[in-house]
C-alpha cells in the first residue's frame, strides 16, 4: 500500500481519510478519533496530505508539514462537484482527493503561525 495523495475530512472530533496511489485507487479508508490523529500521519510514508480550508486546516497542516508531508489545503466549493453520492464523510474526503487531482486546481495557501501573529498585532 503505497499512499500518494490522502484527503482527510475534518471534522469535531472525528476525522475521515481516503487514501490513493498515484493511479488514483483508493488503497486506504479510515475513520480516526482527533487524538491519535497525528501520530498516524506520522506513520506514514511522506505523501501529498490534502484537507479543505477551513480554521483547524491550517492548524493540521502544519502538523502533517513536521512529519515531512506535503500538504494543500482546497477551497471546499472546489470540492463540493466532486462528491458523487450522498454527502457524508467519507465522500467527502474521497471528494477532496478527486479535486486535488486535477492539474488545473487551485489551492490555498497554508497560514504560518508567524504570520497569524503579524496579522492580530496590527490590528491592536
């Protein structure tokens, strides 16, 4: 099992991921608590980790950046015509994946802690 691309769904407190090669089938499907998270990501091999913005993305993301992945995080309206059933967690991180995929995808940048403070002082 060789993972390429993992889309992770986040959510409260449980986490969906669906896992491709680089032929684009699905080798992993895992539904995981928050808390032991972090250390399966870094368990794995470095893969391209790809999660929709949203606040907590950028906080994972630099996580999954420490155990060596690369990671992109998706705009969710760029993901939402991908999701091919019902809308559920699952499909969603399948969703995600199948985005990330495409050439012509538009991701968003990943804000650095650094930054975020640069930000909230100026604004004081």
């Amino acid at each position: 099992m060789t993972i390429s691309i993992l889309g992770i769904d986040i959510a409260k407190n449980t986490f969906q991921l669906h896992g491709a090669d680089c032929t684009g089938k699905a080798v992993l499907k895992k539904r995981l608590p928050r808390h032991k998270l972090a250390a399966y990501a870094a368990t794995l091999p470095a893969c391209t980790i790809v999660m929709e913005s949203c606040g907590g993305a950028n906080y994972w993301a630099r996580v999954f950046q420490r155990s060596g992945h690369t990671v992109k995080l998706i705009s969710p309206q760029f993901v939402k015509p991908f999701v091919k059933t019902n809308k559920n967690d699952a499909n969603d991180a399948e969703a995600i994946v199948e985005a990330a995929s495409r050439p012509s995808m538009n991701f968003v940048p990943i804000k650095q802690v650094e930054r975020l403070c640069q930000i909230n002082s100026s604004r004081s």
